[in-house]
C-alpha cells in the first residue's frame, strides 16, 4: 500500500510500476486538476447538490485499439446498453487516429493496450463537474482544459 498524488500514480501508472483499468485513469486525470485534498473538498461540497448522471461506458473496437466511448462522445449511442442484456458489440474498420482525426465532440478513453491509455474530453461536463486533464501514456502525453 502507497499513497500517492494523482500526478505520481499516472507518472508510475507510464512507467508500468503499477496498473490501473481506465475508469480510474479517468478519475485520476479528473483529480490532477486539484493541487491539495482541501481543494478537492472545496470542489465536492460546492456541487454536492448540483446531481450526477448514469455513465455507461460503451466500448468501440477498431483495428488498432479500442475506445470506451462516454456520454457527450458524438460516437455515443443514444440507447446504451446499461444491462449488457443487448450484448450491443460497435466495431469499425478506422484506425484510433483517424476517429479522432475525424471527430469533432470528445469524451473518450482510447486504449492501444494495457499500459496506452488518454483521455479526449472537449465536452462542457454536466452538473457542475469538472473535466479530465487530457493525459496520454504513451510518453508524449500533454494536459489541456478543453
């Protein structure tokens, strides 16, 4: 067990140290945007009431990796599968690059493996929340508040 700052789990996260599945990725570049817990706490108790929303990650398979598209995602489907009862599989035969060299309206983790993930998120977050640091693990990463 190790505490570590958001930035040091992703930096250890690049340097294949340790490993964790995309949902916390995601949530540890939301956290980046914080410099200390008493800032995070500012944060959650300013938009407690504000409400939240059901995520459903849907995954895109592409010939070179995958993407877990979230809501807002121009990609995202209207009617996703919550249940998994559909066993909906969404398939296409781009490449990650071209998707995102095409694609206009993010919010998206792309997965080229295990250890290559980044978040694309240009979308205005609902309720108040706040947006990833777009981060890239394929050391060439960047952080920008779209």
């Amino acid at each position: 067990l190790q505490w570590s700052s958001p930035a040091d789990a992703i930096e250890r996260f690049k340097t294949q140290e340790i490993w964790f599945p995309p949902p916390q990725f995601y949530e540890f570049c939301r956290l980046c945007n914080f410099s200390s817990l008493w800032e995070l706490q500012e944060f959650s108790s300013g938009r407690a009431l504000e409400g939240c929303e059901r995520w459903m990650p849907v995954m895109l398979s592409a010939p070179d990796g995958y993407i877990q598209l979230l809501p807002g995602d121009e990609l995202y489907p209207e009617d996703p599968d919550y249940t998994g009862e559909k066993k909906i599989i969404m398939s296409t035969d781009k490449k990650v690059e071209d998707l995102l060299k095409e694609g206009s309206t993010f919010h998206r983790i792309v997965i080229k493996n295990i250890n290559n993930l980044a978040v694309y998120v240009n979308i205005q977050a609902k309720y108040k929340h706040i947006n990833p640091l777009m981060i890239k693990c394929d050391n060439s990463d960047y952080n920008s508040r779209l």
